[in-house]
C-alpha cells in the first residue's frame, strides 16, 4: 500500500512538472508569456500616444521609455503580490511564501531605480 501511494505521488508529479509546465511556469515565474506581450504592447502604445518628446535629446526619451518600463513592472509586480494565497493550510505554503519574498525584493529593486530614474 505504501509502494502504491509512493508510485501514485511519483506518478502525479512527473505528470505535473512535465505535462503542466505552462500552469507551473504562471504560478511560479514572475512573468508570463501573455504579460510579456501586453507589457511591449502596452509600451509601444504609451510611447506612441505620448506627447512632448524631445526628439533632439535621445538621453531624456531613453529615460522616459525606461520610466514606463519601470512603471509597468511596478504595476504587474503589484498586482501579482495582491493575487499572492496565503492560506493556514496551504500545502504549498513554503514555496508560497518564497514567491511572495522574491515579488517583495524585485518590488523594492524596481522602486529604488524609479527613484534614481526620477533624480536624473
């Protein structure tokens, strides 16, 4: 009975980790394809309706564009922490809770260099 059960955990997470690789990739990874796409999309749309660039100086449009960047990561990194499950009886808790810390680093990371961007 045990062998069963250790055969059925095995089982299920080769199916998980190798049938399931996208579902795993979302909850775990920071990015997904989908907000990559919307994020250059998102970009090239904020960069295109904006008015008032200086064409003459490459230096401010380069840190304009890098500002938007840095907002829109902001944005997602926000809004991913707010998804965030925290649960008493999470079986993932651990894990959980790693992913939460890395959003918090890349969050403080991304405010400290929206700041220094604000300065220049």
């Amino acid at each position: 009975q045990q062998q069963q059960q250790q055969q059925q955990q095995q089982q299920h997470e080769q199916q998980f980790t190798s049938g399931n690789k996208n579902a795993l990739r979302s909850h775990y990874s920071t990015i997904s394809p989908v907000v990559e796409r919307f994020k250059s999309t998102d970009i090239e749309r904020l960069m295109s309706q904006s008015i008032g660039y200086d064409e003459t100086s490459p230096v401010s449009t380069a840190l304009e564009k890098r500002y938007r960047e840095l907002q829109l990561q902001k944005r997602y990194l926000e809004t991913c922490l707010s998804k965030v499950p925290l649960h008493k009886f999470d079986k993932n808790r651990i894990s959980t809770l790693k992913w939460k810390e890395d959003l918090e680093a890349q969050l403080d990371r991304i405010d400290a260099e929206l700041g220094s961007v604000r300065l220049s």
